[in-house]
C-alpha cells in the first residue's frame, strides 16, 4: 500500500479519503450527549439518568426504599418520589373537591361550640390526592350561628405546612388569608383568595381575635383524631392548637392538644 498525501491506495486500487474518515467521526460525536455521561457521574448503587428536556440527560439519584417514583411535571425531573407516608394519606383522600366545592379535614360529624377564646390557634390537617394537585383555592371559610360580643371581633384564617411526618404543623404559615368580621351576622364568613396548593397536604389555621367578650357560636368539625392521645382516659383530642396569635398568623410554637375544632373549608377554583 503507498501514501501519497491525504490519500491511501490499498490493494485494489481504491483510495480512501482520510479527510471524509474525519468528517464521518465528527458526526458520530455529535451523537454523543452534552456533555458526556461517565460512569463517574454514578456515585451510588441504584442511580438512574432521567430527561429534562430534548437531548439533556441528568443523575437522578437512587430512590428511597419504599418510595414510589411518579410523574410530576412541576418537578425540573418530571418526577418525584413519594414517599409511603405520602403514598398513604394521598391515594385515599377525604374528599377530591370539582370546581366550586369545598373540602375540609376528615371529620365524622359537625355540630356547634362557643367555646373559642381569643388568640387560640386551631390547626386542621386537610389531604389532598397526588394525582389531583395542583389545588386553587379561591376561597377560605368557616360558619357562624351565633353572633357573639365585643370590639372588632374578627377570625384569621391561613396555612401552614406539614413536618413531614403526618402529625404536626410546622414553621411560619405559608399563608395568612388575613380576617373576616364575626360580629356582622350569621353564616358563611368566607374570605377571596387565590393560592394553588401543590403539596398533599397542608395545615387549615383558624383564630378568634379582636376583644372578645362573648365567644361567637361556631360550626365545627369532630375530626377524625390528628394529634393522637396524650393518655387513655382522655378521648377528646382531636386537633393542635397554641395560645398567643394576636395579629398576623405566627409561627409554629409551643402546641397542645384540644377538642371542638372550627370548620374550616377551601373551595375549589
């Protein structure tokens, strides 16, 4: 075989081009992600790669034993990994609100109470199913039936996130919805909001404030029990509350358990 520039003459005859050798590696590398997957991207047994766009390959990491891995287009991945308590309370919600209805904690009966005091935080777990998020509120509302006493008497009402665990609320509210008046009649005392909800599930907040002479009478809820008992011999706790919320919706103090949790319900935009 001889050489004779760019070209190489084999045995029959033929030349090869080494200039087309070149263009044809070229293409072939342009096949190749960008940049690069290397095995050294993979730092641990079970990693897998996922598409967050055309073309764009990332590590997402092993998932969690007993997670289950969904679709979830808000998630940069496409994905998101729930966890078996997620998995629990998701798939079997309460309630899955349509346009215009409202969905409330799990209770198993409502009545009445005058029993609220000012500056008592009531907190109330509400579940929504993964598949139906994201939820948009465009109301927040409880009921009154009695009218009480006092000076600018007012509920505020809002929410906050779950720990992570299922039984407490956590951290500063993720929204305060700010107050509507009690004193101005009976019914549903409902306040506009606009607000999606994208986690399965929330904390309702509600708090009587203003002076407070005479408790309001108010529908409530005997929620199925979020708290657990602090002992046998009491069957009444049903929900969190803490003392001390005088203005805007504080964070997360010091809880304790009680019973006659106000309604508190989200409407559906």
């Amino acid at each position: 075989m001889a050489l004779t520039g760019d070209h190489a003459e084999n045995d029959s005859g033929h030349t090869t081009d080494h200039n087309l050798i070149d263009d044809a590696i070229v293409a072939l590398q342009s096949l190749v992600p960008s940049p690069p997957l290397l095995k050294e991207t993979a730092t641990a047994k079970g990693d897998i790669y996922i598409a967050t766009g055309p073309g764009t390959l990332v590590r997402l990491g092993t998932v969690a034993k007993g997670n289950l891995l969904v679709e979830n287009p808000a998630e940069t991945t496409g994905r998101k990994s729930l966890s078996p308590l997620e998995m629990s309370i998701t798939t079997a919600p309460p309630f899955r609100a349509q346009v215009g209805e409202y969905i409330t904690s799990l209770s198993t009966s409502t009545g009445t109470s005058a029993g609220y005091t000012q500056g008592t935080l009531y907190f109330e777990r509400v579940d929504f199913a993964y598949d139906d998020l994201p939820f948009v509120a465009d109301r927040i509302e409880t009921n009154i039936t009695a009218v009480g006493t006092g000076s600018g008497q007012v509920v505020r009402m809002g929410w906050y996130a779950d720990n992570g665990t299922g039984t407490r609320p956590t951290g500063a509210p993720l929204f305060d919805a700010g107050t509507v008046a009690t004193l101005s009649g009976t019914g549903a005392k409902s306040i506009t909001i606009n607000q999606s909800i994208s986690v399965p599930h929330i904390w309702l907040a509600w708090v009587l404030q203003g002076t407070v002479t005479t408790s309001p009478t108010v529908v409530i809820q005997n929620l199925v029990n979020l708290t657990g008992l602090a002992d046998t011999g009491n069957n009444s706790h049903r929900c969190w509350a803490q003392s001390g919320a005088t203005g805007a919706l504080p964070s997360v103090g010091t809880l304790f358990r009680t019973n006659n949790p106000p309604m508190i319900a989200l409407r559906r935009a």
